[in-house]
C-alpha cells in the first residue's frame, strides 16, 4: 500500500497523529447492543466493553452510528440537533454529583420495565428516563459546579437554542416548529430572553442532562485513547427539518425543498429524506461558524469523524416539497445545477471541515458519486467506502475486483448499516435483479402491462424470487439469449444488459472470489463468513470496518439464530417499526467470552491489520 497520498495530503497531520497504517475496525449503532448493567438501551458506559472487545480482537477503530438525539422516528440522520446528545444514552447510575440512594427503587423499577432481550429496542425508555432525570435534578441541583458551569458558558451558543427548543415544542404538545404560535416560529431576541428567564429551571434541566452525558462520553473517550482504539463519530450531514438548528437558523436552510439522492442501480426509485437541504452561501457568508461549532464538539468524543452522504458537499438532490410523495426522488434537481462548479463547491467545503478541528475525516461517497469526487478524496486523504458487493467491473466480466485494486484511500465492508447483512445477501439478493428497475426500464421503452409481465415469468424464477428481488432462471446464460428474449437490439438495452450480466451467477462468481473451491454455491457456514472477512481484510484499503454482527456470525450459533433479514438496521425509503431498533440479542459481557474472539483475532493479524 502507498501511503504517500497519505503523508502528501491536506489531512497529513492528522494521519501522522494515529499512525498510518492498515487497520480493522467495527461498526454499529449504540441502541444495538446492551451491557448487564444498562437500563432498556445500549448506554454511553456499555462503550467501555466494547472497547475491551475491540482491543480482545486485534480492532483499532470503533465506529458509532451518530449520537445525536433525534425526534419520534428514532433515525440517528434526522437528528433535531447536530450538537446535543440523545438522552436516551444516558446512565443514570452514573450522573455527576448526585445522590442516587433515594431513587434506588425508581431505578430497579424502570430496568425491569425495559427488558432487554427484547430484538426491538423500545425508544419509550427516553421519555421515562428524562422523567426520572427531572425528577433527581429537582431534588439535588442546588447551584451548578465549576465544571458545569464552564460547558454551559462554553456550549451557550447552542445549549440556549436547544433548550428553548424543547421548552416550546412541550409547550405546542410535540408539533413541528412550522405549526406553532408565530411569536414562538420567529422568536425575536427579547421574547428569547423572557422564556429563558420565565423557564430558568427547565432551560438549566436541559443544560444539566447535556452536561451529564458530555462528562459521560468524554470519559470513555478517554478510555479510548489509553486502549489506543480510535472512536470514529458519525456526524449527520443533513438535520431534520423539525429541529433546533433548523429554527434558530432559517437563514442556513432552503426550506421549501428536500433532499434526497437520484435514481441509481440500487435504488430505482431515488430517494426522499425530508430534510432541508443547506444554503450554502448563507453559511459561507457568516464564514462556515456552524460547520466549525458542530466539529468542534464533537471533537471532544471522537478520533476520528464519518462524512455522512460526502458526495452532497458537491451537489445535493433536492425535490420541491410539492412534488407528490408518491414520486420518491425521481423528480427532482443537483444543487448546484452547474456542474462546473461542484469540484470547488466541495473543496471549499471539506477545506473548512479539515481545518475546524483535529478529528480525520473519513467520507461515506456511496451513490451517484461525481467525477470530481475522487480526486477531492485524494487530494484531501480522506478515506471513501468501497463496499465488497458492488466492487465489480465490466472490465472482469462483472467479476468482483481483486483485492489489490481496491483503493488505498478507502474503508473496505462486507455490508452497511443501509443494506442487508452478507448472509442475507447473498441467500435472497446475490443473483437478482431489482423489480422496480425490471419494470419502469421496460415501461419506458413502451412495453404493456401484459407484456411486463411475460417478459418477468421467462426472465426469472419467481417461486424463489421474493422482497423485490427477482432471480434470474439459471438457463438464460448468455446476453444473446437475453437479447432474444426481451426483442431489444443491444444499443436499446444496455442498461438491462449491464444489470443481467452483474448479477447472472453472482453467488458462483463471489464463492469463487472468497476462495471456495467447489463447482457449486457455498452455503452460508462459519466457514463461508470467515473466509468473506479473510478476503475484505486483504484488500488495498487502509481501514476494513465491518457490522459487528457480521464478526458476530463467526459463531455458527449465532449465524443459525440471528441472520435473518429482521437483523437488518435500515431499509432506506421504507417507513416501519422496524428500521433503527435491531439489537444484538447478547449482552456485551457474553460477547467478550465469545470463542470466536480469538478467531477474529487472528483473521485481523493475518491480514497484518492488526496494530497491538
């Protein structure tokens, strides 16, 4: 691996401070796993354990979903603040300066209220903790300590915002900014002040919970850095637009679109997530002060932070908020328009994240990335995401690439938090083709209803094809066939041809790729997930970080019981109770005796990704 582009980049600094050097890691949301000791959620302490488990498997780098509290969808990327600390995270047993005795019982009471083991975290247990947190703050906060004194006048800028926030959505019973009282949607200074005062408890309460978990998660990254494990923090590119940021700074939003992300090979139908997309020349105007406060903070708990959607600093997908929703992210426009302007739109952009703060960043530029892109990403020595699954090349036949051509600037993942786990994959996606892709192709080109779904019997093997997923019939074996088929020339199908030939005999090509040397589909063993992790830890990139449940799936026990498509964190572009509640039904404390752990161990040293 060369690691000049590392030395010679614009963030080379930074790599010098944490050693450049190949390294694995783990990923996973904190609601994902829990400790013996946590209350209904993963808390901010059970990291600790994870950081033992890091260091017990030869891991280096620990990556969080974002930590930031979020409103009733529980999604950690539509957060209603890009500084505070979701509450929900907080422990309880181990808040600063209190007197936890009186509130022993309360405590036992609201553990066994939320039980754990339960596949599905129940967010209730945020409202029942804030409760009981009023309840300990109105009993023992008298007058602030030195030390909280010193975040709040060092935090005002967003605590006041935040606070008041909170205060007034209680006070409108949970409605969105957009529909409350318009002195409170347009709060002037004055009336600010007033509330504040009014409030001074409540607006202090919320200070004081920020506080606690501040004191909470620096701590453990303190314990981070004595492990040597790096924290990479995930920091949420766009905000809800139901948010203290969106409020107090209208000026920084465009607030009659939403963004998203186009149509693309893996999500046909484009995407809409709601949030406001940024003005950018308002934030540059007042000289990029909310990027450098947002980093800055987040600078005391992490090493190291994700770019979330990096490839929007050049350009975002935005839809007008009037577009039917029915429409997905299919109608809408780049901002900017002008291509000629994005490579400098980001570099200006990246180059006033880069020098607000000490953290590396690292980039997530999965999607309908820009040409400009790639070279930003060298130039600055920011890692991007190369995800095993889509690393293929018409080059090779649509064969997956080799590990040596990965590139060196890259986090290398067996799967996201966005997409199915390996296991699932590969039995129920590997060799499909998308059915909302299948369909609107062949519309476009004119083809009837009736002749869509002729087209769909002949083409795939619908008893085995489910989710959207259509399998292709293992007779069509070559694109002549196809051809013949769907009565298209090549020139008029080429897109379909490009889908059929990436995914026609997928699961044979990746079974030959991970080294299985059988003449047929490798089932899903222990076996067939460590010799996955052995090929994603061979490749060029200098960081592999993969789901910790996919290391979890080492063990065949919890492979048979826990693999299934339930197990998956998010469907993007769906909406159910299911996405962002998933957890590891497994304490953390089981996870550390795992047998396994030397097993992985010894893949990551290996692969001479191990730094201990």
């Amino acid at each position: 691996m060369n690691t000049d582009q590392f030395k010679y980049s614009r963030t080379s600094e930074k790599w010098e401070r944490i050693g450049i050097r190949k390294r694995a890691g783990t990923a996973l949301p904190l609601f994902s796993v829990y400790s013996s000791k946590s209350t209904g959620i993963g808390e901010i302490p059970d990291l600790r354990l994870l950081i033992d488990w890091c260091g017990a498997t030869g891991l280096s780098i620990l990556q969080l979903l974002p930590l930031n509290e979020t409103g009733n969808d529980f999604s950690p990327y539509s957060a209603i603040s890009t500084f505070a600390i979701d509450p929900v995270y907080i422990c309880i047993r181990r808040l600063r300066m209190t007197d936890l005795v009186p509130f022993r019982k309360e405590l036992r009471e609201l553990k066994k209220s939320f039980p754990k083991k339960n596949i599905k975290v129940n967010y209730d247990i945020r409202k029942e903790k804030l409760k009981l947190l009023r309840k300990i703050f109105d009993s023992e906060y008298s007058s602030g300590s030195e030390k909280f004194d010193r975040f709040v006048n060092e935090n005002i800028q967003w605590l006041k915002y935040y606070a008041l926030f909170k205060i007034l959505s209680d006070l409108h019973k949970g409605k969105a900014w957009q529909d409350w009282e318009w002195k409170y949607k347009y709060l002037s200074s004055l009336n600010a002040e007033k509330i504040i005062k009014q409030k001074a408890d409540e607006v202090k309460f919320h200070y004081w919970v920020q506080w606690q978990l501040f004191e909470q998660l620096t701590t453990v990254k303190k314990y981070a850095d004595r492990k040597k494990i790096l924290i990479m923090g995930d920091i949420p590119f766009l905000v809800s637009g139901n948010s203290a940021d969106v409020w107090a700074y209208k000026n920084y939003f465009k607030l009659d679109l939403s963004s998203g992300a186009p149509p693309d090979m893996y999500f046909s139908g484009g995407q809409r997530w709601g949030m406001p997309p940024y003005n950018w020349f308002n934030i540059a105007a007042d000289n990029y002060g909310y990027i450098r406060h947002r980093l800055k903070y987040a600078e005391n708990f992490y090493s190291m932070f994700r770019i979330d959607h990096f490839i929007g600093l050049f350009r975002i997908w935005t839809i007008e908020n009037k577009t039917a929703l029915e429409t997905g992210g299919l109608k809408g426009r780049f901002d900017p328009e002008n291509e000629n302007e994005w490579e400098q739109h980001g570099r200006t952009i990246l180059s006033e994240m880069n020098q607000s703060t000490e953290m590396l960043p690292c980039a997530e530029d999965l999607g309908t990335v820009p040409v400009c892109s790639d070279k930003i990403l060298k130039e600055f020595g920011v890692t991007g995401i190369s995800v095993q699954r889509w690393e293929k090349t018409p080059a090779l036949n649509y064969n997956f690439i080799p590990p040596e051509k990965y590139r060196s600037n890259s986090v290398s993942v067996l799967s996201t938090h966005d997409s199915s786990t390996l296991p699932v994959w590969y039995e129920t996606e590997a060799g499909c083709a998308d059915e909302f892709f299948f369909r609107k192709f062949f519309e476009e080109k004119g083809f009837s209803a009736e002749k869509v779904s002729e087209l769909k019997s002949k083409l795939f093997n619908l008893q085995k094809s489910k989710g959207g997923k259509l399998l292709w019939r293992k007779e069509i074996t070559n694109v002549y066939q196809l051809l013949n088929i769907i009565e298209l020339s090549y020139d008029h199908a080429r897109e379909f041809v490009d889908t059929y030939m990436s995914g026609y005999s997928e699961k044979l090509k990746y079974c030959r790729y991970i080294g299985y040397e059988g003449n047929k589909e490798m089932p899903v063993t222990a076996e067939f997930i460590s010799k996955s992790i052995k090929k994603i830890f061979e490749c060029n990139s200098i960081f592999s970080i993969q789901l910790m449940q996919e290391y979890l799936y080492l063990d065949k026990d919890f492979l048979k019981n826990f693999s299934t498509a339930e197990y998956r964190i998010n469907s993007p572009g769906t909406v159910n109770d299911q996405n962002w509640t998933i957890r590891i039904p497994i304490p953390l404390e089981e996870i550390l005796s795992l047998q396994i752990n030397q097993v992985l161990k010894k893949l990551v040293k290996d692969s001479y990704r191990s730094v201990q």
